[in-house]
C-alpha cells in the first residue's frame, strides 16, 4: 500500500519505518524543516534500539521516504496515519491541537477515498471531531479508524513488528479489512487484530497504560510501608509475581514512572473523568503516589545527611526516564536534581544516552561527566536514578576509592545491599532493610 504517517516523533518513526520494513511504499510527512533535513542526512532524532539501521535500509530501497508537503502525501496515499504529539494542558487534558490541525490539513488534500487512522494517543471522542474536521474541508468519501500504539520505548520496533494485539476501531467494514490486510505481516504468529466500535478502541489505549501506572504506584506504596514497617520489598514483590493471578510485569518499586506515555495519559483520563462527572479516584491517586516519590527519594537523601545537604556534590547515574531511550519527558531525574539544587547541592550527572538532552534542560546548572566513574570523582554519594544495564555491575572499589564518601541511594534496588556494605558502603535502596 501508500502509506502516509503524518508526524515523525517515536511513535511515527517507528510506524513508518516498520511499515516499510513489512514492503509498503511509505511518507513521513513533518512540519519541521530542521528534523526533515536531519533525516533525509540519515540523522535521527531520538535513540531508538533498532531504529537506525530499519530507516537506513528502506531509504536504501525507496519504500521511505521524508517529506514536508502533506498534500502530496496525501493524496498519493491509501492510508494515513496522524501520529502527532498530544502534550499534556495546564488541567491535564490532551492538547489536540495539532492532532486538529493535521485532520483540516487532510481534508484540504484530499482527491479520492482515504482512510485517516489516529495513531496519536487521544481522548476518547477525538476521532469524531476529526471526522467532522475533514467533512468541512472535502466531499471525498473517508472513514475514520482509531489504532492505538502499545509501543515501548527501547523496545519499540521488536513492539511493532511482534504486537500482543492489534486494536482497530471503525464504524464499517471497509476499514477494517484494509487494516487487516496492512497487519497481516506482524500478525503471523496469532496475535489477535481486535476490531471494536471507535470510542472502545479509543478507552483501552488509555486503560492500559493507566492500569500498568497503578500497578506501578501500588508497589511504591507497598515498599514505603515496607520501610515503615520493617519488610523487605524485593521479597514481598517475589512473593506477589509468584502469583499466577498478578505476574511479574510492573511490580519494581523505584523513584516512579515518567516518560511520554503514563504521566500524560494518567492525567488525560483523570481529566477525562471530571469532564463526564465520573471521577477517576484511584488514578487520582496514583498519580499523587507517583509525584511524591521522586521527593521522597530526596528526603532519605536530606536525612542522611542530617538535614543539610548545602555543599555537598551528587553523583546521578541516569537522566532518562528509563532505559534505552534518551526521552527525558517526565523523568524522576529531574524533579530529583531540581529539588537537590534547590537544597544547595552540586550535581554531576551521568547517562549512556540522554546527556545531550540533559544538556538541553539543565544547562550550565549541573556538570556532565564523561563516564559514570568521573560522574562520582569527589562526590557524597551517589545516586542511581535509571536502571542501564551498564550500571548494574559496576566497579565498586573504584567507585568507593573516587568517592569522598561511600554512600549508594539505589532509586531502583539494582544493587546488592549485603554486598556493598561489606565492601564498607552505606546502601539505601528502595522499602528495603
């Protein structure tokens, strides 16, 4: 088919590139002359396993390619995919804006029957008014699907090319079959293509996400009585994903989620409850559970040192949200160091991937260390905010030796703390003794 995927951020790089990858003729179509030049150069905006070396081949083999005229992708396309950002408000709901402006762009290009797919996480009741969006602009005929991504960042091309599911909404058959057949390939193995009504389609992208946030806001709580009580998290965690009925996904404790998908869409549906009188009271609070543990991450830090932290210099391994991204968006990274330079601590910082980003937002305010064991030279304490694989097994003796104090915050309980402190570490680690 002729695909155009409108937008050219994680989700429709990936979507367009996989696309591709599967044989389709595919344009990805931005508004930014800057990331349209970058990637036409072969440079790509985010750090994506696997991303790279899919865009390259299939710019190779001209099944992709990157464009900023929207008419022309339009109407040389079957299908279009609007994979713009959806960015939180001020109240918490999505900023359709630009979701908005694509489907009046569409409907302005429009020269013969095309299907329009939502790939953008939206609210539920958006592709209704995208629907009535391009009416105004053309008497084509369209349909309107809503395809949710279940897309992970550091995993998302493995997400795409083998998904759990496929969820299509649509109001007619036409559609659907065409989306059948688009899927066919990444579908092979038996994943289901889930077709349902588009409002229900539209529910369960923002129903996931929102339950795996709970289930992560459920164990910080869990491992912040652990530390009340005297348990011990890690055991307690084994001791639930032992269960058949609950599983071992989402169940680490930590400094809490961030990154593109679970704050914005928590707060979306949140958002989406007050407007239809239905309040969303165990989102509300897990969110609340979420924005409290980055601060009280810094509080043990504070504590420690007997509440006064003026003058004393950190190390931080990790600024991304998690690992294999370079995504900083709603890092606990930040609203760590933020509130640790408030307290008149020095910062040097380290990640594998996000240093240009952390650049970006941080500026002159902290230092960048070249390496994780220069990031620790002359510091108090390291603190462990996002959990690379580099990070795992480091180095301890030449980390105690660079350090002017011995002292670990483990923000993801990566570490083991018998281990450090018979090496003469003082160890925090998260709801652990």
């Amino acid at each position: 088919m002729n695909i155009a995927v409108i937008g050219t951020g994680y989700v429709g790089l990936v979507v367009g590139s996989c696309f591709a990858e599967s044989g389709n003729d595919v344009v990805c179509v931005d508004n930014n002359p800057e990331k349209i030049a970058k990637l036409e150069k072969g440079i790509i905006p985010i750090y994506e396993p696997g991303l790279p070396d899919l865009i390259e081949r299939n710019v190779r083999d001209r099944r992709l390619s990157f464009s900023m005229d929207l008419r022309a992708a339009v109407q040389r396309s079957n299908v279009i995919f609007i994979a713009v950002g959806t960015p939180t408000t001020a109240s918490g709901a999505a900023d359709l804006s630009a979701v908005y402006a694509v489907a009046s762009a569409i409907g302005k290009s429009m020269d013969g029957y095309k299907v329009v797919v939502t790939k953008s996480t939206v609210p539920v009741g958006t592709a209704d008014a995208v629907r009535k969006l391009i009416q105004k602009e053309t008497d084509q005929q369209f349909d309107v699907v809503s395809n949710p991504e279940f897309l992970k960042q550091g995993a998302a091309v493995e997400d795409f090319m083998r998904p759990d599911r496929i969820v299509v909404g649509c109001d007619n058959p036409r559609p659907a079959e065409i989306l059948r057949e688009l899927y066919a390939p990444f579908v092979r193995t038996g994943s289901p293509i889930m077709v349902s009504d588009i409002r229900t389609a539209e529910m369960v992208k923002y129903a996931a996400n929102a339950f795996l946030a709970a289930r992560i806001s459920f164990m910080n709580e869990i491992s912040n009585l652990c530390e009340a009580v005297g348990a011990d998290v890690d055991l307690v965690r084994k001791g639930l994903a032992a269960d058949a009925r609950i599983g071992h996904a989402f169940l680490f404790p930590g400094v809490g989620y961030g990154g593109s998908c679970f704050p914005k869409d928590t707060r979306a549906l949140i958002q989406t409850g007050r407007e239809h009188s239905t309040p969303m009271r165990i989102l509300e609070a897990v969110e609340a559970v979420n924005n409290d543990q980055a601060r009280r991450f810094v509080d043990r830090v504070v504590r420690h040192f007997d509440g006064n932290i003026e003058g004393k210099r950190f190390g931080v391994w990790g600024l991304a949200f998690k690992p294999r991204t370079n995504d900083m968006r709603d890092a606990p990274a930040i609203t760590i160091i933020n509130h640790l330079l408030e307290k008149g601590a020095a910062i040097s910082a380290y990640d594998p991937e996000a240093m240009d980003e952390g650049k970006r937002i941080f500026g002159s305010r902290i230092q960048f260390a070249p390496t994780n064991y220069e990031c620790l030279v002359g510091t108090d304490a390291l603190l462990l905010v996002t959990e690379w694989q580099a990070f795992r097994n480091p180095n301890f003796e030449r980390m105690r030796d660079v350090m002017r104090r011995p002292v670990i915050f483990d923000g993801r309980n990566i570490f083991e703390a018998r281990h450090l402190t018979d090496l003469g570490f003082t160890y925090y680690g998260i709801g652990r003794k």
